[in-house]
C-alpha cells in the first residue's frame, strides 16, 4: 500500500477553557474561521482517539514533567467508530525546544490492528513503505509498546484566511490502559467535564483577531498535557507497569 506522509512543523500555546466562557469563545472564533474536514453537521465535532506508546520507565511521561528540551512521542491516532474501509494515523511528534515537529502517515485500518498488537512481523510481510522501519527503530530504541488510550471530543477550525493557523477545543476526555481492542471505551475521566482545552497551532505568529480573543478573555498559556494527566489518573487506581 502507498502511504501518504506528511511533516509539519509548528508552536503550540494551550489554555484551560472553563465551561463558562465556551460557547461565547466558540462564537468569537467562528466569524474569523472554518470548520475542519472531520467536522460533521450535527454537532460540528468529532471524536478522537489516540493510543501512546510508552517504556518500563515511562519515559514519555518524565520527559514531559521534567520539561526536556527535547522528546519525541509515538502515537496511533483514529476516529472512532473504527471499522474496516476506515483509516488512521501513525503520528511521531519530536519537540525541540518550543516547536514541535510532527511526522504523520496514513495507514489502514488492517495496519492499525497489526501495529497494535506491539509484534513485528507485520514490517517485512504487510506494510511496503521506509516509515514501519522507522517505526520499528524508534521502538526499539526507546523500548516503547502500546500504553494508553486516550479519547475526546473535538472542534477543529482553520482560520479563513491564513489556514497555518488552526486550532482545536478538546472536551470529555477519558483514557484507559489499552488492551489491543480498538473498540475498547475508555472510563477515566481525565478533567472535568466543565473544562475544555483550547490548543492553537502556529507556523509561530498569531494574527490580530486571535490576539484580541486570547486577551478578552484573558487566556493564560499553560504547560497541558493530555498524555501525562491521563497517566496520572490512571496511577491511582491501577498499576502502570509496563510488562
């Protein structure tokens, strides 16, 4: 299968958005942008999964409290419901300082399976492209396996003019250890649900519509993760050795 490939590079600024201010931020930020191509007409959102990978060390997950200048983290990203026909994403993302360079390539939903099940017989036998040897070679040098399931509801919107910004409002979000089943629900409730998180991606320049949004409604950048809360919620009820 040919596999579509696609590197980005770009700073992200990220703010806790209470349920109070939502939807008159929603409202502000629609007269200057888009909805995203995942977007349905319903709700105007979409569900979004993502499974981590992770070492007996959780090295992700220190690497990100410790504040390292520089990181990378695997993830398998999909829109559930997950069936066959459907496709997913094998996302590398490498943190630099603060820019963030993403590596994503499409794959399908057969892939997404084998590369769940953390075997790597599927490299040579299944997927014909360099990125599963890629894959394979970060795995093992990280020592990572599938860790944890991450799901949210999602808005996505590009500005209108200048669609390198674009920026999403992520809510519900519950996690799970993964079980290698993609139709797992996760239970976890990683924030609550009268909190949202606003994530602006930027080429590093905001316009200024945006600018006067963040001001009115006086949004404080903050260091979020949804990964290592997730971890967090997880360790108090569970164990997360990694075997």
């Amino acid at each position: 299968m040919k596999q579509n490939k696609e590197l980005s590079e770009r700073i992200e600024y990220k703010y806790y958005i209470p349920l109070s201010i939502r939807q008159h931020l929603l409202h502000d930020l629609k007269k200057f942008t888009k909805n995203d191509f995942y977007s349905n007409n319903k709700d105007e959102g979409y569900r979004v999964a993502s499974i981590y990978y992770e070492n007996h060390t959780l090295k992700s997950y220190h690497d990100k409290l410790e504040g390292q200048a520089k990181r990378v983290k695997l993830r398998l990203r999909f829109y559930p419901p997950i069936m066959e026909g459907h496709f997913g994403n094998i996302e590398f993302k490498y943190k630099v300082f603060d820019k963030i360079l993403k590596r994503k390539t499409k794959i399908s939903y057969n892939e997404l399976k084998l590369i769940c099940t953390n075997n790597d017989f599927f490299y040579e036998d299944v997927l014909q492209s360099s990125e599963p040897l890629h894959i394979l070679k970060v795995r093992h040098l990280h020592d990572f396996q599938a860790f944890i399931r991450i799901d949210y509801s999602r808005r996505a919107f590009f500005a209108t003019i200048d669609k390198n910004i674009r920026m999403t409002l992520d809510c519900d979000i519950k996690c799970c250890r993964f079980n290698g089943n993609l139709n797992q629900t996760p239970h976890v409730q990683v924030l609550s649900r009268d909190i949202a998180i606003l994530e602006i991606k930027t080429p590093g320049y905001f316009p200024f519509w945006l600018s006067y949004i963040i001001k009115k409604y006086s949004l404080k950048r903050t260091a979020i993760s949804k990964y290592s809360l997730s971890v967090q919620n997880l360790s108090v009820n569970s164990s997360l050795n990694i075997n």
